[in-house]
C-alpha cells in the first residue's frame, strides 16, 4: 500500500508494531523522526524504523531487497521503483538487520549505500557511506529511550559503464549475415537457449527472429538479437548473454513481455558496428 507524504507526521504517533509499508518519498522526509521526545521515553517510539530506500536518481527498473533480522518484524523481502522506500517498524527486540540488495535489473550496478543510524539519543550516530558492497549492516531496537535504534539506509544505482552498440533484429536474420553468428547457431532451439517454455512447437533462434507481431513474438525477436550482440566480441553491448537470458526468464516468469521487449528494443537499435 502506498502512503501520503505525511507519514512522517503520523509516525509520531504510533507505538512499536509491525509494519511494512511502501513509501513514496525520500529518505529525507523521514530524518525528523530520529529526533527523541524528551518527556516521555516509555513512550516514544521515535526512531524505531528501518527505512530501505531505492534513490530516486537509480536508473528506471525494479530493484529486490531482503532484510534479515532476530527480530522477525524487520525479515522482509520486497520490490522496489527508484523514489520508493520500504518502512519496517521494529517490534521490539534489539539487534542487527542485514538489508541487501538482490541482483540489479540487467544493464545496472550497485554505486553505494548511504546509512543513518540513530542509537539511543544519539542521533546520526553512525552515518556512513558504503562502497563496493550489497549489503549494509544497521541496529534497530526498542525499548528504553537509551536503547532505541533506527535507521535509513538508501542505495543507490547506476548504469553499467560501456555499451552504446547493438544490432537489430532485422540485421541478424538475413541470410549474408548468418556468418556473423558467434556462439550459437540459427538452427538451435530457442527455449533450450534461454531456458524458457515460451513456445510449443518449439522454434529455432532463427525462427524468433523471423516471428511477426507482438506480445511473445516481439520478444522473441529481440530477446535473440540481444543474446548475439551479447555473445560477439565486435558489439560493444550493454548487456552480456547471462543477463539477456535471466531477463527473457524474468519476463515468462511475470508474463509481461513488454517491459523487457521495450528495453532491448532500445539496446539493439543503438548502432550496429558490424557489416
């Protein structure tokens, strides 16, 4: 469920519970709440979050997280869009959460993690920002006002530097161009290939390139002129064979054919250095 901007002015509010919430916002938006209420420490619960944010300036895709805890509240495994968070309200136990992230949609990587940690009254106790690594290590706990902890931990993406040449459809079916091939042969079955079950009866490489139409069809086409510009040294391709297969999966496994045809559409049409 998507809640309003102004969660964090009803956060305020709220006892420790579970919860997990997608967020449209920033992680900014959520920084006041790590400031602690004097008054009344039994309670507070100010700062007894975990906020999992993909930033805003990631390049478009969906992007899998899990987090792992003692704390059975705070184990989740969600999706989200750059510009989202996931809210996870600690239930109570003190300790550790692992957030990582999942393999990045084909064509991207992981550039960093920027942390916020609250402990007890401490706020921005232990912000960081993480290189060369999935994962980012938080406390999250409940309780006295001393042993409260939050955090805001927000990843960030980028493109794969590289790239910039593809070949279309059109290029690799014709007959004079068959001897550019690398790795694969016209007459190889296509869902052996990409470990699919799109097609019954089966068709070759060759023959999804050929297929009109769209839906599958259109798939088909460019899902097997991605997988030579990926397999043949002279493309200078975005993507490499083992991401244009996990992407054709990705595509059967959620039946939108779509997205993932719109995307290599764009790749394979970026300029064919070869003649």
């Amino acid at each position: 469920m998507k809640l309003p901007r102004l969660l964090p002015l009803l956060l305020v509010a709220l006892v420790p519970i579970a919860c997990s919430e997608s967020v449209t916002t920033a992680p900014g938006d959520f920084e006041p709440i790590f400031q602690v209420a004097p008054d009344d420490p039994s309670d507070d619960p100010v700062g007894e979050f975990l906020l999992v944010c993909k930033d805003i300036s990631s390049p478009a895709g969906t992007y899998d997280f899990t987090v792992t805890s003692a704390d059975p509240n705070l184990n989740d495994a969600f999706s989200l869009m750059p510009g989202e968070c996931e809210l996870l309200v600690n239930g109570g136990i003190n300790g550790m959460a692992v957030v990582e992230e999942l393999t990045p949609p084909a064509g991207t990587q992981l550039a960093k993690i920027e942390v916020k940690q609250r402990l007890g009254d401490v706020v921005n106790a232990g912000d960081r920002t993480l290189m060369g690594q999935d994962t980012a290590h938080v406390t999250v706990g409940g309780g006295t006002i001393t042993e409260r902890a939050g955090a805001i931990v927000n990843f960030f993406n980028e493109a794969v530097p590289g790239g910039g040449e593809g070949c279309t459809p059109g290029y690799w079916k014709q007959p004079h161009h068959l001897d550019s091939w690398v790795g694969y042969d016209p007459d190889d079955d296509f869902d052996t290939v990409f470990g699919t079950d799109l097609f019954s009866p089966d068709i070759s490489l060759l023959d999804g390139l050929q297929r009109r139409g769209g839906g599958v069809n259109a798939l088909a086409r460019h899902a097997v002129a991605a997988l030579l510009n990926a397999a043949t040294p002279g493309v200078d391709y975005d993507l490499s064979v083992a991401d244009v297969i996990a992407a054709v999966q990705a595509a059967e496994a959620s039946g939108d054919y779509e997205t993932t045809k719109n995307m290599l559409v764009a790749l394979n049409e970026q300029g064919c250095p070869l003649n």
